[in-house]
C-alpha cells in the first residue's frame, strides 16, 4: 500500500508525510525508497523535472518524449496503488526544501517530514545537487 484511504490520511498529523523522490528509477516494483516510504502513514510520490535537463543541448526529443511515457507509466503504476505522481517542474533542491517548509507553490499546504529516494549512481551534476 501506498498510501492509506484519504479519510485516514486527513486525520493523520503532516509530520507523518513522507516524499519518496523519483529521479531514475521510474517504476514500482523493486523501488526499495518506495517500500521504505509506505512505512509512513501518508507517502507523495514527487518527479522534479529539472530546468537543467529539459535544455535542448541536454535532452533531445526522442529522449524527452520517453521521459514523459515513463512517467505516465509511473503515475499509472501509483494510481492502481491509490496514488499518484505529483510531477513539479523546478530544481529540485528548491522543490524539495518548499516541501519541507509547507510552502511549495505546486503543492499548497502539503508539508513533508521525511525525504526518501533511490541510491543509485547519478550524473555529475546530480552528485553536486545532492
């Protein structure tokens, strides 16, 4: 289970919420940061679509097009579930710190306490981000 049925989730406190961060390992099963974030009483799936990578010179079309496919699948995927995926386009470290902070333009009034996401290896630029 991803996430508990709305009535529970509203009743719950915030400080419970936990954002599992997609970044590369766009699917479900075998997602140990997915596993590890439906401990919590309430999970938001989050995909940070990041400036630096929708820029031509990073990301060509085709490649972009199947970004977006998979996502689509993602957010299938977490529906079957009872969730979706929350899909926000910004830096991530920006994204992720509002959500923190309960003040995420893209998302208003959800605060998160707890980050979990894959640890796989990453770009140089994403080893910097993060």
């Amino acid at each position: 289970m991803v996430s508990p049925p709305r009535s529970r989730r509203v009743a719950m406190s915030q400080s419970t919420t936990t954002c599992v961060w997609f970044r590369k390992c766009l699917r479900i099963r075998d997602n140990a940061a997915l596993v590890e974030a439906a401990k919590s009483s309430s999970v938001l799936p989050v995909f940070c679509l990041d400036p630096h990578f929708a820029s031509p010179e990073y990301v060509g079309a085709p490649r972009y097009r199947f970004l977006l496919e998979s996502l689509r699948d993602l957010d299938a995927s977490l529906r079957a579930l009872g969730s979706r995926l929350c899909v926000v386009r910004g830096r991530p470290e920006a994204i992720l710190e509002a959500l923190f902070k309960g003040e995420c333009e893209f998302l208003p009034g959800v605060v998160v306490s707890r980050l979990v996401f894959e640890d796989e290896p990453v770009e140089p630029y994403g080893l910097a981000r993060d």
